[in-house]
C-alpha cells in the first residue's frame, strides 16, 4: 500500500474477527517501528508479543481490574452522545479490555526510561522517540491491510504490567496495541476533519 493511503486509511479499531494474524506480519510490523527516529541514536526500544489467551490474561488483569471497577461506578447508556467525542468515549471506553483481548496479538513496545518528569521538551525525548515507532507500527499495520487498537496504561498500570512480565525497572510501556483483522460491521466512528489550509499559519499565529 502506497504510504499517503496507509496514512488515509488509518483508523483505530476496537471490535475484530477471530482470525489470526501471522507471526511474521507482526514481526514486519515491529521492524517498522525500529526504522523509526531515535533521540540518542540508541534505538533502547523492546517489544513484547502477546498471543495466547494465557498470555494475554496475564499482562491485562490490571486493565480488566481498572475497566470492571469503571463498568461498576458508571452506567455508561446514561453516558451524552452528542458529540463526535462523547460518541467515541460512549463506544470506546466500555470496550478497552475486550479491544485488546480480542485482538489476534497485542505488541507491548517499551522504551528505556526512569522518569516522565519534565520541565521542558527535550527532556521527553525517549518518550517522544517511541510515539514515533508506535505511529511507523500503526502506519504498517494499516499497511497489511490490519487493523489495531491502542490503549494507554492509566495511573500505576503500566509499572504493574512490567512487574508481571518480568520487564527491567528502566524500560516503560507508553501503550498496548492490539492487531488483527477488523470485524466487517464495526462501526465507522466519526472524527474531525481539517485540511492543511485551515490549519497553517504561515509566517506567524
Ligand atoms: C496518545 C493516544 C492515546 C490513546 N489512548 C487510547 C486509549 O487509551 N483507548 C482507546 O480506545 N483509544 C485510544 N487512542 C485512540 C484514539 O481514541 C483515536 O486515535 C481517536 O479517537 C481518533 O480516531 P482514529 O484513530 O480512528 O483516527 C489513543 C490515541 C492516542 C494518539
């Protein structure tokens, strides 16, 4: 797939077929991502894969614990869906473990790390360098005519989630992503739309 397509077809997908993905499809996927810019010329980036149901309950109990505790707290047919973005929210957020589950492989990137304190930009360079492999990764996954969903750890949940599967104390999990092959009637979610022209200022705000 030519690249401005992959970039226009792009989409979060929360809802899949039970149909698996190959090995190495992921590990072009991943291989995508380490093409991606580095802030110290290190590449300290790893990867863990998830595939088994084992697996995949053992590094998502935090998140079933944080989504089951929410579903609990919230009624979420109460919730507004006015919106574009309260539509999402009332569509995605009940969803956030099974997008996950469900996916045929979950890719935990983990970039090398002790802190996300910062007083200025460069100092969240490592952080801003593995956003970068992530979009090469969701890029190729679009690319293999895949689909993928992203949930970011909340609170304690990542450091949690590191514990579980034996990560070292100076790499961080910045997201999961979830692959697979997208149901055929998930919903087509809105989004706002802006051109180029609406968007530059040229010389100056
Ligand atoms: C930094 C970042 C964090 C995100 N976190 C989540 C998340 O925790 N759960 C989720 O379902 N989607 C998450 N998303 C996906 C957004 O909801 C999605 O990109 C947005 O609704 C736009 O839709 P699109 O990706 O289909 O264009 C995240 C996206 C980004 C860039």
């Amino acid at each position: 797939m030519e690249l401005y397509e992959a970039i226009r077809k792009r989409k979060t997908t929360r809802d899949w077929q039970n149909k698996d993905v190959d090995i190495k499809t992921i590990k072009r996927i991943v291989d995508a991502g380490l093409k991606a810019p580095t802030h110290n010329h290190m590449r300290e980036w790893e990867f863990i894969v998830l595939h088994t149901s084992e697996e995949k309950t053992k590094a998502l109990k935090f998140i079933k614990e944080g989504v089951e505790q929410f579903k609990k707290e919230n009624s979420f047919d109460s919730w507004p869906d006015k919106t574009i973005e309260q539509k999402m929210y009332k569509y995605a957020v009940p969803r956030q473990y099974d997008m996950l589950f469900n996916a045929s492989y979950i890719i935990i990137p983990l970039f090398k790390g002790n802190s996300l304190k910062a007083e200025s930009v460069d100092q969240l360079n490592a952080f801003a360098s593995i956003w970068c492999v992530i979009e090469n990764m969701l890029l190729a996954t679009t690319a293999e005519g895949l689909g993928y969903s992203i949930s970011v750890p909340i609170g304690k949940e990542g450091k949690n989630v590191c514990k579980e599967l034996g990560v070292p104390d100076d790499y961080i999990m910045p997201v999961y992503i979830g692959i697979g092959y997208p149901d055929d009637n998930a919903p087509d979610m809105d989004q706002y739309k802006y051109s180029a022209d609406e968007k530059i200022h040229f010389g100056k705000w």
